[in-house]
C-alpha cells in the first residue's frame, strides 16, 4: 500500500509484459513483407554480382534497393488498417486493464 493507492506489481508485470508483447506482434507483422522483399533483392542482387562480376552492383543496385523497397513499404501501408483495426481492442482492453491495476 503507497499511500491511499494499491498497486499490485505482479499483475502491472504482467501486462506490461502483455502489452510489450503485442507491440512486438504489430511491429513483426508490418515489417515482414519488406524485409522478405528485401531479402529476395539481396538474392538476387548477389547472383547478379557473381554471375557478371564487371558490373559495378555496388552503385548500380542502391537505387534498384530503393525503390523496390519504397514500393514494399507502400504495399505493407494498404495492410496497416486491417492489421491495427484486428490489435485495436485487445491493445485497449491491455491498457484499460493496467490503468485498473493501479486503483
């Protein structure tokens, strides 16, 4: 007891834990489409650097990188909603608990 509040620290541990879950889920979510993209480029862009070593990837490739990877992004932004509109309630019904726990 701290004062006129009761805070029980094993069940704020674990929705912290909890909520630091989710966010980890959202954040792989979201950026496993790109970074599967962009390892597909490396792949290719390595083959490419063996298979023809005059030509110079390491100039050649960062622009390709870029926009490959821009438009990646641009891909994964047309599943944000769905994925947030899915974590939405439980990010809140986590958060209404940990508020709860601190009554």
């Amino acid at each position: 007891m701290i004062g006129a509040w009761h805070v029980e620290t094993s069940t704020i541990a674990g929705l912290v834990a909890k909520m630091l879950g989710l966010v980890f889920t959202v954040g792989v979510q979201l950026a496993a489409p790109v970074i599967l993209v962009l390892m597909v480029v490396e792949l290719v862009l390595g083959l490419m650097a063996r298979t023809m070593p005059s030509l110079n990837l390491m100039i050649s490739a960062a622009p390709v990188r870029l926009l490959i990877g821009l438009v990646a992004v641009m891909a994964t932004m047309q599943l944000l909603p769905s994925v947030v509109q899915s974590l939405l309630r439980p990010a809140f019904e986590l958060a209404a608990r940990l508020a709860a726990a601190f009554r």
